[in-house]
C-alpha cells in the first residue's frame, strides 16, 4: 500500500510540475512574441533607430534568459531563434525591410513552436 500511495504522489507532482513548467514557458514566449510586434511595428514604420535599439534589447533579454529552458527542452529551437536574431540585425543594420519582416515572422513562428512541442493535448500523445 505504501509504494502504491508513493507511486500515485509522484505521479500527481509530475503532472503538477509539468503544468507548471508549460505555463511559465507559455508566458515567456508571448512576453517575446509581444516584443517582436512592436518591433515590427517599428520595421513596417522604417524607424530603423528604435528597430535597432528594441532588436539589440529583445535580443539581449533573450541571451540572458534563455539559458533556464535551454537545459530542459529541445535545444534546436533556442539555437535557431538565435540565429534568426543574428540575421534580424544585419537585415536592420542594412535597412532590409522584408528580410527583417522575414527574420521577425521566423522568431515569432520557433517562439510558437517552442511552447507546441511542450503542450499537453491529445494530438501529441499519438
């Protein structure tokens, strides 16, 4: 009885920490995805000076933070997320319209996919 009541805790932390764990990452990528609009705004706008500031902070904030889901999730997202950054600020260096267009849809979209391959739902159990 007594490993049957220690198995079923365990399970129910599991979850618990699991949920957890998926709420905190789905307001850490809308927190940047938020970010990415306004600097897109300031793309669409070609205010390049405040698109460099706000891309050069974004991409500051997320070399910081990154690193506590880096050690626990798929680490191609976050690898390629800062790639896209890298790209994104040679595209506002060069006041390349669509390609920083380009460059924020893709961080928007790894963002997205990020919170996707953590979800819980019926579609990823099969």
């Amino acid at each position: 009885m007594k490993s049957a009541t220690f198995v079923i805790l365990w399970a129910v932390l599991f979850m618990l920490f699991g949920f957890y764990v998926n709420n905190k990452l789905y307001d850490f990528t809308e927190d940047y995805k938020s970010n990415m609009s306004i600097l897109e705004k300031s793309i669409v706008d070609e205010d390049w000076e405040k698109a460099q500031k706000e891309a050069d902070s974004i991409s500051t904030r997320w070399s910081k933070e990154r690193n506590h889901w880096y050690k626990v999730l798929n680490h191609e997202y976050f690898d390629e997320i800062g790639l896209k950054f890298n790209i994104l600020d040679k595209a506002i260096y060069t006041e390349n319209k669509l390609k920083s267009l380009e460059e924020v849809e893709s961080i928007k979209t790894y963002l997205g996919n990020i919170v996707e391959s953590v979800k819980f739902d019926i579609n990823y159990i099969f």
